[in-house]
C-alpha cells in the first residue's frame, strides 16, 4: 500500500517580512544593553554589580548577619539562583568566593570558613565543602532594606521581589572598586582607604562645589589589598582621578637583608594587587633558566601567612636597586593597574566619573535613602500614634467600651459612631486582651504618645530642612568611619607612594662589576691602560719605544670612557675591559672601529648630565651633552660633522657663562656662551672667523672669575673682567691680539 503524506498546513497570514540587517542590529543591541546593565557595569551608588547584590539579598533572606551560624555555600548558591540569578552556579559561587577573599576585596563583603583560594591563584574548594555568612561591611551596605529604603523589582520568575539598588551607608563603589569588560565599554575601578574616602565626603558635603585636587588632599591614591608602591608623580594620579581614565603603576614592597660576610638578599614582602604570586615566581624561574637576568642567582618561596619571596644575587657586589630594577622590568614585579571609572550613574547611564563625582552619587543616594526611611518611620509613628489616641479612649471609658463589646451585635460600628474611633483604633480595641487594660498600662501609653510625638516633629523638621538632612548624613558617616578604625587590619592603610624612579641604566654587565678607583692613562700613539687606583704621579711611567704621556685622568672600574676622534665621531668604552697596568696597554683601536688617518682628539670620562663645547678646526661648533656622545657599538656615535680637509679640533667641558677662542692666527675672542647652541649632532656654528687657518683652542670659564691659562712653565695667570672688556665681542667676530704673557703655542693649557 503507498504511504500518503500530508500537504503542509497553510498559514493563516502572509509572514513577516524583516530586513536581516536591522533584525540583526535589534538583537544586538538589546544583547548589549544586557550585558552593559545587567553584568558588567556597576550601580554608581551602591557600586555592586547585580550578582554581587543578588548574592547579599539572599544572604540576608538566610538571616547570615555577622555573628550568626556559617551555612554551606551550596544552601546560598541554590537560593540565589533559583530566586534571583538564573544563571550557572558556578558563575555565582565564583563571585561569591572573591567577595570573601580578603587578596581580592580591599573590604570583604563576606566571611568565609573553609578553603576559599589563596593568593598564589589556587582555586576555592567546592561550594558543598566551605560556608559563609556576611561581614560588618555588607550589613552596612543592607543597613534600612526593610524600611522602604529603596525599590524593589520583580524577579525573573516574577514570584519574589529582588532590590533595583542597595541603601549602600558603605562607599563601595570606591572602597571595594571594581572590573568587568561590557560591549563596546569596560570598567576599571581601584579600591581605596573607606575611611580616606569617608573623609572626602564629608569635605564634600560642607563644599559641595569642592574639585577632584581638593579632595585629593584626602585620597591620595589607591589602596589595593595586597599593598604595594604606586610609583606616580602626583600630577598623574591627579589627571587620572580629574578625567575617570589612566592608569597607576605598582611596584612590589622590598627591602634589602643583610648576611654572614656581606652576603645579602632582597626580600619582597607585598606584590602588586591582581598577580598570582606562584605564576610570578614561575617566571621568575623561566627568565633565570633562559639566562635573561644574570644578576639574580636563585629566587626562593618562604611565604607563610604572609608573603616572602627570597631574591639572591649573583655576587655580593651587585648593586640591589640595579637588581630589583632588571625584575621590574621583566617581572609582574611591577603592574599597571588600568583605569576606567565607567560606572552606571543613577544606576542607568553608563558614564565615566571623576573622583569628585563618584561621591557626589554615593552622598545623592544616600540623601535618597534617608528621606526614605524618613517617610517609612514618620507612616509608622503616625499609625502607632492613631492606635494610641484610640487606647487612651478606650482608658477614659473602660466601662462603656466593655458593654458595648458585650451587648452590641456589631462592636465595631457601635464603638466608632460612639467615640468617633476609625477602623484602625476600633479593631485594635477590638483585638486587645481585657487583663492587658490596666492603669500601668494607661501611663505606659500616654509616655509612648508623648516619646512619639517628639519622634514625629523632629522627623518633620528634617523632611522639611535640606542642611539638617546633610547633618544627618554628616553623623551616620562619621559613625561608619568610626566602626572602620575600630579594625585596625581593616582600617589601616596598606599601600604606599614614592616619587616616580630615576632612570637607572641598567647595564647589567658594569652591575657586576665591583667598584674601583683606577686611573686611565692614554699614550701619544693611542696605546691606552689603567692603573690600580688614583695616581698623582705618573712620572716613572714606561712607554713602548718612543711613545709617551698624552693624557691621563681619574675614574673608577664601572665609568664609560668617551673618546673624541678628528672625524667627529665619538667611541664608548668601558673602564673595567680596559688592559691593566702592568704592561704598555693596548692601542685604542682595538676597541673601536676609528678608520685609518684618524687620530685622537679627546678622551675623558662619562658624567650624566655634563655639557661639552666641541669644535672643529673650520672654528664651527656647539654644545652637547655627555649623554648625546654615549655609544653602544664599536662604530661610535658621528656627533660633530666636518668636510675635509676641516677636522674635530676641541672638546672642553662647558662649565661657564662665556667662551674664550684663539686662533692659529693668534686672535682672541670672548663672547657670551648663549650665544651658542645645543645640538645633538650636526655642524655647529661660527665660533670665530679667520682669514686664514683655523681654531687652536677654546675655553668655557665664569666671566666674574677671570680669564685663567698656564704658559709652559706651569705658571698660571689670570686676566680679570675689567681688563677682558677689549676681547668680549659676538659670537663670530674676528677678535684680537691676546694679552701679554699668553702662551705661543696659542693653547689656554
């Protein structure tokens, strides 16, 4: 038999037709808008994302004050999920473990017992294993929930009530901070000092108009549970907390211990907040394996309780901030801490706040909160103060209440039309057992009336006066900050500031090296050597052959020594791979490539920050500084540019308001050192003009001390300001005849 189907059924209208691209967009955005409101944002009041204040509510439906019985996790997680989180429990019971872990909340927002995770990144044990129950901080954020304190929404299921928003008398949003990646937005808040911040606000409240740098006075900085260093300039921390945006650099806290025999090694006591201390060490281990830090020679874990990482270097003569620096650097041993306050103002808007307005929303909300719960007490005083007059009648006619009670079929109505009672008044008269009608009673009453009734002006006056709401908030944040100083491990602050580090040149090869004087000696024919410490006296110096002393200088084993070559290119060497001075030394070209036909100009030793006048022998030249002549190859650094048959002629520190220079023709010129430029490279400019030849010599000098030069007999003389009038000039004039006694070989000496 042939099987038959049925014709498909035909629908009952045309179907809709959707464009692809707007259904597509529609969806998204309503994705987006989930993820940005319901999961990755914080409420700018009460600063809790809703998982965090699902999981509190329901915590506070379990009655788990602090203080009470712990009850499993698992008893909490279900609740929540099955009540207000339709979510998976184990997303819930994550939250719910970093809101316990006092590494990961500034102010633990729950107490935990049992394994909750430890700071070297492993994990909590199972919900069925650990219990909790909540801490001073989340009750403070609870603190009025029952007194029509804030609104309340349905749950998903549209069975139970869950809250829009905390009474928050805590500043969490600040205190605790917070991170979470949205669509198309992200949020970065780091946590801070409660009582610092507690601070601000009421600075705030007495200048509401008060600016970021104001309360900055206040709030330092951040203050991340794990302690640390932040090593910002103040002008950054306050541009970050002026625009919402930046970022704040962390450093871990070390300090140096000593050993037997100098032996020492440093010792890191606090890491920067969100790093796993085992995958720190780990890497650590990684980069000392790879050779990638050769002043490090081991690195140990002794952390307890409390964290101790164990850092030994190589040789005793390493210099420890050199050491810490190169783990700085290569290390999570120092963090940037990302900021972005995105935060939901009014607890609908997404918007980046400043310091300033973070708490102007927290003070906003909790003026909200306290008209509140104002209005919800003043209802409650009201109806109690209605069921009190009604008492106080039934008192004045005891007699005529319980006969009417007793004969009358309808009590009620009888009672109401004959002492004007309401319904409230009469079912409580009704309700009310007869033996409680006593005279004691009677009294008791009419003090409540009284206690009440003062309750309920001053209530009024409140609702009625904006400064007296302002002084209420005023006293219940000074109540808050007062329970916080009351825990000291709480309320102590824990990270600290230092002005930003020095660039430290982190040439790890001279950290090595241990620190000596030595004096460098230079020959005539470019053969150079060094000498055990600092030697006056080199007259019983031997030279190879008929070489002889060109020039020699102090320095130490870890100085960079810079040599000047006629073309214009300047070397770096380093003194501790300088030959010894046993022998002749070894010649200058050997350690760097100065082309054949060059000679050496000058050689002297690195100073940061040190100025040079350089020139060639066309009488060009400039200023430029020691660190614009640093090399880190062979081939040098081309510093002062000469076309032939023009050479490099002199380089002389520039220490001085004025430049002398002499000629091969033996003209004099002096003229202001402003006058001359700072470059990094390049030609220069005129010094002096000539006519023929070029420059032999110049000199940086103050001109208030006079103009000094030695002749050949080592005499020194000295040409004081008055009689320098005659040779002070502009820069690239021709100058003059020197004075009597100058030196013929036209050199200042």
């Amino acid at each position: 038999m042939a099987k038959t189907t049925n014709p498909p059924a035909t629908p009952d209208a045309d179907p809709d037709i959707v464009n692809l691209r707007d259904a597509l967009e529609e969806r998204y955005l309503a994705y987006a808008l989930s993820t940005i409101m319901g999961r990755a944002l914080p409420d700018a009041r009460d600063g809790l994302k809703p998982v965090h204040r699902r999981i509190l509510y329901g915590m506070h439906i379990l009655r788990l004050d602090p203080g009470t019985a712990f009850k499993k996790c698992a008893k909490i997680v279900g609740d929540v999920m099955g009540s207000f989180h339709p979510h998976g429990d184990q997303a819930i019971y994550d939250a719910l473990v970093r809101l316990a872990q006092d590494f990961s909340s500034r102010y633990p927002m729950i107490e935990g017992q049992g394994n909750f995770g430890n700071i070297d990144g492993d994990s909590a044990a199972a919900y069925r294993y650990t219990e909790a129950r909540m801490t001073d901080a989340a009750r403070l954020l609870l603190e009025g929930i029952n007194e029509d304190a804030i609104d309340f929404r349905e749950n998903y299921s549209g069975d139970q009530k869950e809250p829009i928003v905390l009474p928050a008398a805590f500043p969490n949003l600040l205190a605790n901070g917070s991170q979470g990646i949205a669509v198309g937005m992200a949020t970065s808040i780091p946590p801070h000092n409660a009582s610092e911040l507690c601070d601000a606000a009421l600075y705030l409240v007495t200048h509401p108009k008060a600016t970021t740098d104001q309360l900055l006075t206040f709030v330092p900085g951040p203050d991340f549970p794990t302690g640390g260093i932040v090593v910002d300039g103040p002008e950054q921390i306050a541009e970050t907390y002026r625009t919402g945006r930046g970022s704040f650099r962390v450093r871990a806290k070390w300090s140096k211990e000593e050993g037997t025999r100098g032996t020492w090694v440093a010792v890191v006591t606090e890491i920067p907040y969100g790093v796993q201390k085992s995958r720190l060490i780990e890497k650590i281990a990684e980069l000392l394996n790879d050779k990638k830090l050769p002043l490090l020679a081991d690195v140990r874990d002794e952390s307890a309780e409390d964290v101790r990482v164990v850092l030994e270097p190589r040789a005793r003569n390493v210099d420890p901030n050199v050491l810490m620096e190169s783990l700085f650097r290569m290390t999570e041993l120092e963090s940037r801490f990302p900021v972005n306050m995105n935060v939901l103002a009014d607890g609908v808007v997404p918007r980046v706040v400043s310091l300033s307005e973070a708490l102007k929303q927290w003070l906003d909300h909790r003026r909200d909160v306290l008209l509140r719960r104002s209005r919800f007490r003043l209802g409650e005083i009201e109806h109690r103060l209605e069921v009190l007059a009604g008492m106080l009648i039934v008192f004045l006619h005891l007699d005529e209440v319980i006969r009417i009670i007793r004969e009358e079929d309808e009590p009620k109505d009888a009672l109401k039309a004959r002492f004007e009672l309401t319904d409230v008044q009469a079912n409580y008269i009704l309700d009310t057992r007869l033996r409680s009608l006593r005279r004691l009673e009677e009294m008791q009453l009419r003090k409540d009336f009284d206690a009440l009734t003062a309750e309920k002006t001053g209530i009024e006056a409140l609702l009625a006066d904006e400064s007296e709401q302002w002084k209420t908030i005023t006293a219940q944040i000074r109540d808050v900050k007062k329970k916080l100083s009351a825990n000291p491990k709480l309320g102590k602050r824990r990270t600290q500031f230092e002005t930003p580090p020095e660039g430290i040149a982190l040439d790890l090869t001279e950290a090595m090296i241990e620190r000596e004087p030595v004096t460098v000696v230079l020959s005539t024919k470019g053969w150079i050597r060094t000498l055990k410490g600092h030697m006056a006296d080199l007259s019983a110096l031997q030279f190879k052959g008929d070489d002889s002393l060109q020039t020699a200088f102090f320095a130490e084993t870890t100085s960079r020594i810079l040599v000047l070559a006629t073309h214009g290119k300047v070397f770096t060497l380093e003194a501790s791979k300088l030959p010894g001075g046993r022998g002749f030394g070894e010649p200058v070209r050997l350690m760097a490539e100065i082309e054949e036909g060059e000679d050496i100009v000058s050689i002297f030793p690195y100073v940061a920050g040190r100025r040079m006048l350089i020139a060639g022998s066309d009488g060009r030249g400039f200023l430029v500084g020691h660190d614009d002549m640093i090399s880190s190859t062979r081939k040098g650094r081309a510093v002062l540019t000469v076309d032939a048959p023009a050479r490099a002629q002199v380089l002389v520190t520039a220490e001085g308001d004025h430049v002398a220079t002499i000629g091969e023709n033996r003209k004099l010129l002096v003229f202001p050192i402003t006058e001359v430029p700072e470059m990094a490279r390049g030609k220069g400019v005129r010094l002096q003009r000539y006519k023929d030849g070029g420059i032999a010599d110049a000199k940086v000098f103050a001109i208030a001390d006079g103009l000094t030069w030695k002749d050949s007999a080592g005499r020194t003389f000295t040409v004081g300001k008055p009689e320098l009038n005659e040779w002070i000039g502009k820069r690239a004039e021709a100058g003059r005849l020197p004075p009597k006694g100058f030196p013929k070989n036209n050199r200042f000496g």
